[in-house]
C-alpha cells in the first residue's frame, strides 16, 4: 500500500478504494509503476498519512515513478474517419511528407452510425489515429479538409495526458 500507513478501507473486489474512487483509480493505485496522488488544496491538513485524497478535497494529480513522462497537452491524438482506404492512405501520406503527424495508425472496419441532414446513416469507414504536437493542429486540419472526401470530416483532437517519455519525444522530433 502507498503511504506510511496501512488502513483499513471499505471497499469491493481486490481494491480496497474501488468504491470511492472508482475502478480504474484503483487499478491505478495498485499497478506495478507505483504511483502516488498527490490532492492540491486549500486545507493543509488533508494530507496528512492519508495516501490519497479523500473525496471532495481538490483536483487530482498523478506523479509517476516511471518512465512515463506527464505532458502539459503538447501532444494530441487526432480521429478522422475516411470513408475508402485510398482516401485513408492519401491523408495519412501526405500528413507524414508534410511532417504533421509522427504516426497514423489505421483501423478498418470501423461501421459508423450518425444522423446526416435528418436521416439516420450506416457507413463503413476506416479510422485515423494521427499522433502530432498539439501546435500543428490548425495546419493538420486544413490540410485532412483540403484532401478529405466529405464535406464535414470528422477531425477530433484528444490531449495526450501521459505517455512514454522517449515516444513523447520522437513525436515532437518527427513533427518539427
């Protein structure tokens, strides 16, 4: 257990804070990387030999003790869907020539249901997952939108909150 103390919690299953904090910060809690959480406060006192925060105490913030590295948002994975797979090998080619991406993985057999102009769509599509810097987004988009087949592409972006340092690294290399 993390901490200097051993308590007793009520809990489920083999996390013993699954209830409070729910299951994935309790495998979180446990896995092998050894992870402490840090709450941030007003209330001095609410750290005291407490592991983790109590509930209601702040935001969280996680400090690994790996070799993963926190990023403050610098890199992003973005989602496109393309409707053929030569319209998803154009895109992702040319965002790597380009240097605006360090990586496109592409996932076919992706069925998407929508609504579209009132109507309820199926579509077979291939999924984009284009790992870039967060700084190149503006010119990642236009150039999917210049190359993209619909006429409101599907083009999301989700920080990456943590990663492996040296992956985090070759990302920003291959995207200068």
């Amino acid at each position: 257990m993390i901490g200097s103390k051993t308590q007793k919690t009520r809990g489920i299953g083999r996390f013993p804070c699954s209830v409070r904090h729910g299951p994935v910060f309790a495998a979180l809690r446990h896995r092998a990387i050894r992870c402490r959480t840090v709450a941030q406060t007003d209330d001095s006192d609410t750290n005291r030999d407490y592991p983790w925060p109590r509930p209601g105490s702040g935001t969280i913030r996680v400090r690994f003790e790996s070799e993963l590295a926190m990023t403050a948002n610098d890199y992003i994975l973005v989602l496109c869907t393309c409707p053929s797979q030569s319209d998803a090998d154009a895109i992702a080619t040319a965002l790597l020539e380009e240097r605006l991406a360090a990586c496109v993985n592409q996932l076919s057999g992706i069925k998407s249901l929508y609504r579209w102009e009132g109507r309820v769509m199926q579509d077979d599509e291939i999924l984009l997952l284009i790992k870039t810097s967060a700084d190149l987004f503006e010119n990642l988009e236009k150039a999917i939108k210049t190359r993209h087949p619909y006429e409101t592409p599907e083009i999301i972006a989700v920080p990456i909150r943590a990663g492996s340092a040296e992956y985090l690294r070759w990302i920003g290399e291959s995207t200068k």
